[in-house]
C-alpha cells in the first residue's frame, strides 16, 4: 500500500505518520475515522471493521481560487475500493487541463494518439506512463500503465458522458458482488473520463489465438461458472442478469510464467440486462454463430446432419464437418439450416440465460485438460 505523506507527528495509537490520534480507526471515541490517513490501523487494531471506504479522491480544487492540486501517483492508489460501500464512490472529481481532449471513438487510435491527446502537460493523467494500447471498443481506449515502475494498472480513457455513467454504475456493481477486476480509482478531466483497473494479461480469445493447443484446467473453468452464477443471482429469480456477450473477447486470464491460465474472470458489462429485457433472440443466436464457441454449443445441441456427415473437431477447439463415405470436409454446415435455426430458438426462447453459458459449454467439452 501507498503511504500519503500529509505533516504532523506519528499517531500514538496507530503509528501512522503525519496523523494524531483524534480521528484515528484505533480510538473508539472518534466519530469521523481516517482510514486512508492511519493506514496502519490493521496493525493495532485489526477487530476494528472498516466501515467507510478508502477515499479515492484523486484531485482537491480550492473554493477560493479553484487551483488545481494533484497528488503524485503513489499517493492515489491504495488498496482496491472497498467492496460493500462502491457506490457511494466517488463523487466525480472535476479538473481543467485546458485542453479538448475528446477524440472520436470510431477512429483508429494508436499509443501516439493517446499520447498526443493527453499532452505531457496536461493534469489527467499526470504521472501514468503509458506503456501500450491493450484494447479500444466502442466507447474508449485502454491502455498499459505504470505508476513508478508498478505496470499492474489497465486504464480506460473514455468520453464523458452516458456511456460513462452507465460502465461505472454496472462495473462497481458487479464488483461489488466479486465479479470483474479491481477497480482502483475512477474519476474525470475536461472531457474524458477515466477508470484504473487491475491489468490482467490478455483476454481469453487473444490466448487461444496465440496458444491454440492449450488447455485449461478443471478449476479455471469452474471459477468462471462461479461468477456466471454469481451475476445470475443479482436480482429476481425470474429476471436476474445476464452478460448476453459472454464471449472469448469479454474474459480476461492472468498467465503462469508457462503461459497456464491462473485465473480468469469476466470483463465488458455493457450488454449486460435483467433476462426479461432482451428481445434480440434470433439476431443474437445470429452474432453467436459468428464465432467458434457458438457453433460448436448449437452444432452439438441442434444439428440435424445428412446420412453420412459427422462432426470433427481440430486440435485447437474448432468444429467442421466431415463426409464418412467420400472424405470430404467442409465447414459450412452440411444440413438444413432452418432445423438448426428453429431448435436454437426453441433453447433461447426456453432460457434467454444459454447465451452466458455458451463459452462455458464449449471450454468444457473443447478446451479442457
């Protein structure tokens, strides 16, 4: 944890620097207690239970002159926000770099880009060297970045509006519940909006593309259904929520040093509804049977094959068709397709949910050890 240097003597009860003990977690005649000030209040008082969450202040601006002061980079990232009380975080942070900083998502944008865009004077991202590009939908831009030489920071640089609003609220929901990676600071400049995420390696259809003979483990697969059920537990029984884009793309792994799959968890929310508000059935068993995943659930569940076609699947998890008799193989699906169509729609209309177990379906029977 990063230590705030504010001046002062040592706490007597805690020890923290720069404190006293009037609004010290360790004192329990303080109504107001300082956690991120006496960050060593775990040491002497660990009973204590942390009931405010760690501030995730990132600018203070003064009321009388409105001058900017920001704090360095080891004094804003602590530990993760605490989980229980994230939606009261944070009352956005406004700051004025002078500077447009929007760009248009549509564009292309490389690590210059970004580089240009921020300015090594602007006060967005002061601090954050920025290694890479990991990855731009939609709605921004993340890239690799390092605090001091700790690169375990993912930041998202968005514009500020809607679509920002909207990923916070559901991305600290589902962190809220132990879903998706760390959140450690969100706030906004001018324009932008940015969020600090935990880095995870890469996501799980860039490690297929670069290890497709890999497999994964029985535990890693299981704790991706851990945190399918957890999100479908949020809500009604009847109307809980579902992902709907549980995709490769949108699940991200941390790799051992051979390249073995760690952990895993899932990332992207911005499909994410409650079952009864998803009306795109056929159009989306449609995008699903754009990807491997999807064929291979659908092709196992539905297909209706001509005498003498089987199904093969390569080394590297990819289904095709195969004629026993004349050793063709093939790709495209060698049956009636609106069989295939109307039985899928019997499964999706059934349990709209199939689509956040499609990936899982598939890792199970084609990607595990």
């Amino acid at each position: 944890m990063f230590q705030h240097q504010i001046g002062g003597g040592n706490c007597s009860l805690c020890k923290s620097p720069n404190t006293n003990k009037s609004n010290c977690p360790c004192n329990p005649d303080t109504t107001k207690p300082n956690f991120e000030k006496h960050y060593k209040w775990k040491e002497f008082c660990p009973q204590i239970k942390q009931d405010k969450v760690v501030s995730t202040n990132i600018v203070q601006v003064s009321d009388k002159n409105k001058k900017i002061t920001k704090k360095s980079p080891k004094q804003l990232i602590q530990e993760p926000i605490v989980n229980k009380n994230i939606k009261k975080v944070p009352s956005w942070h406004k700051i004025s770099s002078n500077q447009n900083l929007l760009y248009s998502p549509k564009d292309e944008i490389t690590i210059n880009d970004v580089k240009k865009m921020l300015g090594n004077q602007t006060k967005c991202l002061t601090g954050y060297e920025i290694k890479k590009i990991l990855g731009q939908g939609s709605y921004g831009t993340v890239v690799d970045s390092c605090i001091d030489g700790d690169c375990n920071y993912a930041v998202k640089i968005m514009n500020s509006d809607e679509n920002f609003q909207l990923e916070v609220d559901v991305a600290t929901k589902m962190y809220n519940n132990g879903i998706g990676p760390k959140i450690y600071d969100i706030w906004e400049c001018d324009d932008i909006a940015i969020i600090v995420y935990d880095k995870w390696d890469m996501d799980l259809d860039r490690y297929f593309q670069m290890f497709p003979t890999k497999r994964l483990s029985k535990h890693i697969i299981d704790k991706l259904e851990k945190d399918i059920n957890k999100l479908h537990s949020i809500g009604p029984k009847d109307n809980y929520l579902v992902h709907f884009d549980l995709l490769p793309k949108n699940i991200l792994v941390k790799l051992d040093k051979n390249n073995n799959i760690v952990d895993i968890t899932m990332t992207d929310f911005g499909l994410i509804k409650n079952l009864k508000d998803f009306n795109r059935f056929k159009t989306w068993y449609k995008y699903f049977m754009e990807f491997t995943e999807g064929k291979a659930y659908f092709y196992d569940k539905c297909a209706k094959l001509p005498d003498n076609w089987e199904i093969i699947t390569s080394s590297s998890g990819i289904p095709y068709f195969g004629n026993i008799i004349t050793g063709q193989v093939q790709f495209e699906y060698p049956g009636d397709p609106d069989i295939l169509e109307m039985c899928a729609m019997e499964l999706i209309m059934e349990n709209p949910a199939i689509f956040d177990d499609i990936t899982l379906y598939y890792l199970r029977n084609y990607k595990s050890n």
